[in-house]
C-alpha cells in the first residue's frame, strides 16, 4: 500500500507567555523499523485521562480557535498557579491520546511485524491523536473478524482499569468494591464485569438519572451523594456487601473521607470487641481520577487501619505482570461487543478537536456524553 509523504499529529504545548497552544503538526512518514508496524488510526476516544495532557491547569473558559483545516489552532490562558503546577512541561510540545485503534498499513521485516499486515489492532501507545502512528509490534493488540476499529478504540483505558479493579480487590484479599462517577462509561463496564463475576459492587452517583440508569442494568446498590440520606445509603450498601476497597473517580473534596467512614460505620454494626483505634478490617480508598480539582480532605474519623492511595492502570499492569495483562486483554477482546462496548455519541475530525465550541463540550465531561477522534475524517 503506497503511503502519504506526511501525516498529522496533535500536540499540545504550554509557552513561556503563559499561553496553551494546540495544533496539528505535519510530520514526514517514517520508514517502520524490523520490529515496528504503522497503523492508519481510524478511531481514538478523548478520555478525561487525555485531557489532562491536552489542557492541563489553563483555563479552558477562555479558549479561542484560529485557522481552519490543517492550520486549526487552539489557544487559552493559562493563570499564574497552573504555570507553576506545569513549569516542567513549559516549552515542550506534547503528544495526546492515550488509545485508540485502526489498520496496520506497513511492517519493519520481522515475523511478529509481518504477522499483522493488514489487521485491524487496537493500540494503547501514546501520541493517537494522529492520523498515523509507528509503534513496536508488541504495541498492538490484534482485533478479532468482524471487529472494527471503532469496536476497538477504548479496548484499553476503560476496559483494562475496570478489569484491574477487581484484580487489586483479590490480591489485597477484599470481596466488593465502592466505585465513584459510577454511571461514567467505565462504572458501567465495571457494573456488566461485576454482575458477570458474582462480586458486590456499591455504585456512587451525583444524579437521579444517573442512579436509574445503573438500575436499569441491573445494579443491585446505588447510592446518590446528592441526597439528604446519602450517608445512611451507603452506610446500609457497605454493610450489606462487606464492602472495604474503593477506587474514587473524583480525588478532590471529601468523598474519599466520607466512604472510609462510612465503611468504619458499616463493620461498627458487627458486635464485638470496643477498640479506641477502630476495627481491625483495613478500609482502603485508591484516588484514580481528578474530576475534582480541589484538595483531598481527609476527617480521619474511621479508626487507624485504613489507606489512601494513588492508583493508576500501567502502574499496575507493570507490577501484575505479563501474564496476567495478557489474561485481561484477551478477555478484552472476546468481550469487545458486549462488555466492553462503548457508545460514542460525537465523531469529529483532528481540526474539529481543536475548535472551542467543540472543546466546551467534550471537557465538561458530562455523564453519556464520548467523543471520539477520526484521523482520517476531512479536516
């Protein structure tokens, strides 16, 4: 297959005039090495994990696009504390896109490069908001017959953080989970896996609608933080499920607080022996997202055997190992169009990403709403 002389890719730079500056950058096509393969992406999603490469600290309320087609530029502000907060990234122009999927056009000469000629691969590699993209063999997760590349563009971020969840929940010897930001896309991957597995999962919701959206599902416990009785709720699910391992969406402000007391409350309806420092039942929270932005506050009401942590997939993939990722990932694939399907509601172009009105919507990040990215879509 002949190839272009050029491709786009999307980068993000943050100046030393305090300016956020996205744009297209034009690329000469790479001669792939023996063990490398370039795809032509087809499918990428903008994940909330993206957007943190993509914007950062600046302040998105003021964006403003110039250009058009391949010269589309975003720009926006950046304040004073958010150029102290990405002072190591100044100057640095910065790939996006985490995931994303589409066809091996061209291979380097060796057998595992070869094999996937002409396959449809998912691929979990950085710098996907691109319209090609050269990356080792071993990169990419070949897609099965009947798959398309938009079947496979969120194969990882969602899928595999859902499926790794209930690996920590194992290994550190827990039996259920509390999930926040449960109605987003991959609460309801976690809430199908959960049901498939047999395993209690108490969902945490902001909204009616979203609450009976996990119902509709099948979701046995849902709690609303919006409601006056949010507290007894959860209290009431942690009991009933034996619940002491919670991975929380939000990070900021005091949900991760709230579930550790709540947790405390729920074994605390267990007769036995009084304890100045609680139960013995470690409670742990892990913070794997920042949809709230201000600082994790922490009542320290729930006795001393409890954690708080940061948690993050290719961290844990690393320490889980090769066999078990490939465990996760071929279970990935062969649930691609049931479990772990996603449903995208706008589908929009390389130059269309950049443009404002665009941007408000796909950073609001609003429950049901997921944008995905065509590279090869006209600017």
């Amino acid at each position: 297959m002949s190839l272009p002389a050029t491709y786009l890719t999307m980068l993000s730079t943050v100046a030393e005039d305090g300016t956020l500056r996205m744009e297209l950058s034009e690329n000469s096509m790479p001669t792939p090495k023996s063990d490398q393969v370039i795809v032509r992406v087809e499918a990428t999603p903008i994940n909330p994990s993206d957007l943190g490469v993509m914007f950062g600290w600046s302040d998105m309320g003021s964006a403003s696009t110039q250009g058009s087609a391949k010269d589309t530029q975003l720009e926006a502000p950046v304040p004073d504390m958010g150029m102290r907060v990405m002072q190591a990234r100044v100057g640095q122009s910065l790939p996006v896109g985490n995931e994303g999927a589409g066809v091996v056009v061209a291979t380097g000469d060796s057998d595992e490069a070869r094999a996937l000629e002409g396959k449809v691969v998912a691929v979990m590699g950085g710098g996907m908001y691109a319209q090609y993209r050269c990356l080792p063999a071993a990169m990419c997760m070949p897609l099965q017959a009947g798959h398309t590349p938009e079947d496979g563009a969120s194969s990882f971020v969602n899928p595999l953080t859902a499926l790794s969840f209930l690996e920590m929940m194992r290994l550190e010897g827990h039996t259920a989970l509390v999930h926040t930001a449960a109605a987003s896309n991959l609460g309801q991957m976690l809430n199908r896996i959960c049901q498939a597995d047999g395993v209690n999962l108490v969902n945490i919701v902001r909204r009616d609608e979203q609450a009976a959206l996990l119902k509709d599902m099948g979701a046995k416990y849902v709690c609303n933080s919006s409601d006056a009785n949010f507290m007894g709720s959860l209290i009431d699910a942690i009991h009933e499920t034996g619940a002491t391992l919670a991975f929380d969406a939000t990070g900021g402000g005091k949900l991760a607080s709230d579930i550790l007391t709540a947790m405390e409350g729920a074994v605390a309806r267990t007769p036995g022996a009084y304890s100045i420092y609680g139960s013995v039942d470690h409670k742990q929270v892990y913070l794997y997202g920042g949809l709230d932005t201000s600082p994790t506050t922490l009542s320290r009401g729930y006795g001393m055997a409890w954690g708080v942590g940061g948690w993050l997939l290719p961290n844990f993939l690393a320490k889980a190992g090769h066999e078990v990722g490939h465990r996760l990932r071929t279970r990935v694939v062969t649930e691609l169009k049931t479990t772990f399907a996603s449903h995208y509601t706008d589908k929009i172009s390389l130059s269309q990403a950049l443009q404002a009105d665009v941007v408000s919507r796909y950073n609001a990040k609003v429950t049901g709403e997921k944008f995905l990215i065509c590279p090869q879509k006209d600017l």
